[in-house]
C-alpha cells in the first residue's frame, strides 16, 4: 500500500473502511478488509460522478467503503488512486481499454512448454505489460513434461535479454517454495492461455484445491474455461495473487487475442445451454438474453459475432488445407 492511498484515506470519516477488491461480479465488488469479506455496491454519489468504465472498481484496487451497521454489505466511496495497472488492448471495443487488475507488482507471463509455447504470442504478451508500471516475468509452465527446456528458454533471452524466466512443474515441491518466495510480499497476477497451469500453481500455493481446474485439456474454441472470473487471492505465506481466465487461442492467434477483448461476452456464452452456441437462434442463450436487457452493447456483440464468423471461416480454410494435402499425399 502507498502512502498516497493512506493519505486518500485520512480525509475520510472515521466509520468508513479501506479494503481491496478481491473479484468484480457484474455491480457487485467483493472487498476483503482486515480478513473480513464485504459485499460491495457502488455509492450513488460516486455513479453520478462517474465519467468512465474505467473509473470503477477492478480486482486489486484499494477502496474507501461504508459498512453496513446490519450485514456484511457495504458502500463504495471511491477507488483509490492506482499505482499499476495491467490493461487489455481495445479491439472493437469502442475504444475504452479494459482495465485486468490494479496495484499490481509483478506481472507472470505463464506460457506450458511444448503445444502452448510460441514467441510471437510471449511477444504479444509482453506488450500489453509495457506502462503497467509493472514488472514483467515469464513464466513456463508444465516442465515435467519437456526434455529440452534450454531450447525454450533461449527462445525468450533472443526475444528479450532483460525479462526473468522462470521454469517450473506445478508438482515440483521445490519449484513451488521458489515461486512462494517471489510472491511474498507483493502483488501479482498470472495471465496467459487456458490450461497452461495456472489456478493449479495456486492451488498448490495454497495448499488445498481452492481453485476449479481443467481436468481434460479441451484447446478448441467449444472448450470450457476452467477459470471464469479474475480473483485476488491471500497467500498463506504472504502476498497476493491474482488468477485470471485464460486467453482463447483458436488456429490463429490474432482471433484468439481479440476473442480475449470480449470477457463479458465470453463468461455469458459459457452459460449458454449449449458449447458451441452461436448466439443467434439457439434455446436458452445468455448472450441474447444479455442483448435483450440492455446488458451488453448492440455494437460489442456485432463486432464479436464478426470475430466468431472470421474465425470460422478460418477454420473452414485450415480444413480445405489440409484436405488438398491429403489427397496430394495419397496420389
Ligand atoms: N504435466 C503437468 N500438468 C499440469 C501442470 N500444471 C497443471 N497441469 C494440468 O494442466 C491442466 C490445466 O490446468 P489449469 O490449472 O486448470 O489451467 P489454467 O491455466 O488455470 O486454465 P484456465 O483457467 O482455463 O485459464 C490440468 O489438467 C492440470 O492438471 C504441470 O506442471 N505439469
Ligand atoms: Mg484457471
Ligand atoms: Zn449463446
């Protein structure tokens, strides 16, 4: 915590609390103070002065809250000043960056060695940490299951002589005491594709299954996520961690980074009654229903339907390829 936040603090009443956001559910903001979770709402004074998206609360911002003299419900007052912040490029998004995570120290680029690695996305990702303020570092997941780990590694020091990599195995007791010692103290978040390990590295720093994981790997665009929602958890050991849903990478990775610009949308579909529901006639959507109430944009679900209709097109065409090679084979 800054002393810039304290200072934010001490112009308020004495009855009122400062706490972090630990996970965002629609206008619902979970705030943990003193080990003591809150519901949180948005005051009506602060929605009135609101000027952007961006002005709300995200997971590891610091807030100024009101409890409830009755509940464990409370009013936000205002989001402190944000020393860090990690941002999602805007595609198609009207231009508002969507912001990840706040007060962030350190930044872990998880990427699995074997099918997941590949440069150009540890590349993009990179990127999208430059003026976080924070400290960026990759991490590479899953080496119990790769034999020539350096031929990774120095794939990343070509890239970027500076960034620190990490190796590890979520099941190496070793590699966890490391990754334990990073985090103390500080504030971090781990990002990267689904299934590369990372709710199972923070299970294992938990030391319990707190986290749902992926059991079957499911890489294709009808997969399920096993994590939903972005979440601030406590370590035991101190610090805190941030778990975030993976990216969606589809055949190209472009598709797969602009997917990843629809969260809201992305979290709905995965309620819909069916995986690969395209939002438009299916029984039982979320996503219309969404459309319907207002919740979500005409103009974000066009520009998603845009990217679901590229994507399969590109599927399409990788099918088309790979069937004239056949045949060419077999001649
Ligand atoms: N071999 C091996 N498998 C691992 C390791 N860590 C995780 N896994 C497996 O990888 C799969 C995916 O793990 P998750 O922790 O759910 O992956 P995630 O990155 O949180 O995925 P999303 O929540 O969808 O973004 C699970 O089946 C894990 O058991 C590891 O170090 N080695
Ligand atoms: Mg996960
Ligand atoms: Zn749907």
């Amino acid at each position: 915590m800054t002393n810039e936040i304290l200072e934010e603090f001490s112009k308020f009443q004495e009855d009122m609390l400062l706490g972090r956001i630990t996970s965002v559910h629609k206008s619902l903001y979970l705030i943990s103070s003193n080990k003591v979770l809150y519901k949180g709402k948005m005051s009506g004074r602060f929605s009135y002065t609101a000027l952007s998206k961006s002005d709300y609360p995200v997971v590891g911002d610091y807030v100024i809250f009101m409890p409830s003299i009755y509940d464990d419900s409370a009013t936000i007052e205002k989001v402190c000043t944000r020393h860090s912040k990690i941002e999602r490029l805007g595609v198609g998004t009207g231009g508002d960056k969507q912001i990840l995570a706040a007060n962030i120290d350190l930044i872990y680029i998880c990427v699995s060695l074997n099918e997941d690695f590949n440069i150009k996305k540890i590349q993009n990702f990179i990127s999208t940490t430059y003026g976080s303020n924070a400290e960026a570092i990759v991490l590479l997941t899953k080496k119990d299951l790769c034999d020539n780990i350096e031929d990774y590694t120095n794939q990343v020091k070509k890239l970027n002589k500076n960034i620190e990599i990490m190796v590890v195995s979520s099941y190496s007791k070793e590699d966890i005491l490391l990754l334990e010692e990073k985090l103390k103290g500080k504030t971090s978040v781990f990002i990267g594709s689904s299934g590369v390990g990372k709710s199972t590295l923070i299970n294992q720093l938990l030391g319990y299954d707190y986290l749902k994981t992926l059991d079957i790997r499911l890489s294709d665009a009808q997969g399920k996520h096993a994590t939903t929602h972005r979440e601030m958890i406590e370590l035991p050991r101190g610090g805190y961690i941030i778990d975030t849903p993976g990216l969606r990478v589809i055949n190209s990775y472009i598709v797969g980074d602009a997917l990843e610009n629809f969260d809201e949308i992305s979290e709905l579909s995965q309620d819909c009654l069916y995986n690969d529901c395209t939002h438009i006639h299916e029984p039982n959507c979320k996503v219309r229903e969404a459309l319907n109430n207002g919740e979500i944009s005409t103009e974000l679900f066009n520009s998603y339907r845009n990217i679901l209709r590229l994507n399969r097109y590109n599927q399409r065409r990788e099918l088309e390829r790979k069937r004239v090679q056949n045949k060419r084979k077999k001649r």
